[in-house]
C-alpha cells in the first residue's frame, strides 16, 4: 500500500471536451492508471472504504470497474464477479436494461454468480446519470445479494446519479460539477 497520506486525484485526470460526442466532457481515467502512484492511492482509498469482514463479493460493471473492482476484490479478500454487456457471459445469465446518457442498452451477470446473502461492494470508475450502477444494482439485488455499498472513482454530482442509490452508502475519490 502507498504511503502517501493526501494526494489530489484530479491532477492525474485528462479532461476531454465533446467526446464522446459535442457537449460531454469526458473525465479519462488512463492517465491515473499510467502513473503508479496515483493508481496505487486509489485502489487503496477504495479499498479501505470497507472492512474485509464486511464485503464477500466485489461486483465491478463493463469494462472500467473491472479494473478498479479486481484490486479492490483482492484486497478486501473478496471474490469478484464482472457485470457485462449482452452477450459477453459463457454461461447462463439475468439481464438488466437501462438508459445511458447515449441510449438504451443491456447487461448481463452469470445467474450464480452471487449467492442469496453475500454482502456486495459495487464499484466502478464513475457515477454519472446511474443508469448503468442502477441496472447492476437490480440484478445483485435479483440474486439476493445484500448491497453493502457502492464505490467510484469519478462522480458527476450535477448528473444526480446519487439519487437512483437513495438508501445505500455511496462513496466516491473525486467529484466533479460539471
């Protein structure tokens, strides 16, 4: 683990206007993931939002959580589980559908990968509208597994994403207004 106490997070993050298409601002987290300081800080800070103790399971969506959810998994001791995109599961899955900030879309998680009862850490690189954390929180849900939280990188505050997670602890590194 890194023994930096207080690293700002934001200044290892590329801020791309119009992308993916005119009017987004997209918050790129390659540029935190290419520095191994900045990476280490932020896996472990995700990390220590939960006792071991407390998490069975680490549930990270397509494809950005599998980065951050994986080391997050390894260090809470947990098992991990990937939520994908249609069709991307070998084996026999439940779907969830949603709306993005771009369209409709679906995704899928193996039907036993969660037992009835885990605990469950969600995580993922960024909080926006909640359409996506909102359909993977439906199916943890749908398995019976018990949400102990959501954790992120990246939240966009004024996309209100938050409010799709009234009830659950939702923590984020950094969060940005615009």
């Amino acid at each position: 683990m890194t023994s930096i106490k207080n690293m700002n997070l934001k200044q290892y993050i590329r801020e791309i206007p119009d992308f993916p298409k005119r009017g987004i601002n997209f918050y790129d987290i390659t540029t935190l993931l290419q520095d191994p300081e900045a990476m280490s800080y932020a896996l472990d800070r995700l990390a220590k939002l939960h006792s071991p103790e407390g998490v069975d399971v680490v549930v990270g969506t397509e494809s950005r959580g599998f980065i951050f959810g994986t080391p997050v998994a390894r260090q809470l001791r947990a098992g991990f589980v990937p939520v994908r995109k249609k069709g991307k599961l070998p084996s026999k899955t439940t779907a969830a559908s949603y709306e993005k900030e771009y369209g409709p879309d679906v995704i899928e998680i193996h039907e036993d990968a969660i037992k009835p009862g885990q605990k469950v850490l969600i995580v993922d690189d960024l909080l926006a509208t909640g359409g996506t954390i909102e359909a993977t929180k439906k199916l943890v849900e749908k398995l019976g597994g018990e949400i102990v939280g959501f954790a992120f990188v990246i939240e966009l505050t004024e996309l209100a994403g938050r409010a799709k997670l009234e009830g659950y602890r939702v923590d984020s590194l950094m969060k940005y207004d615009s």
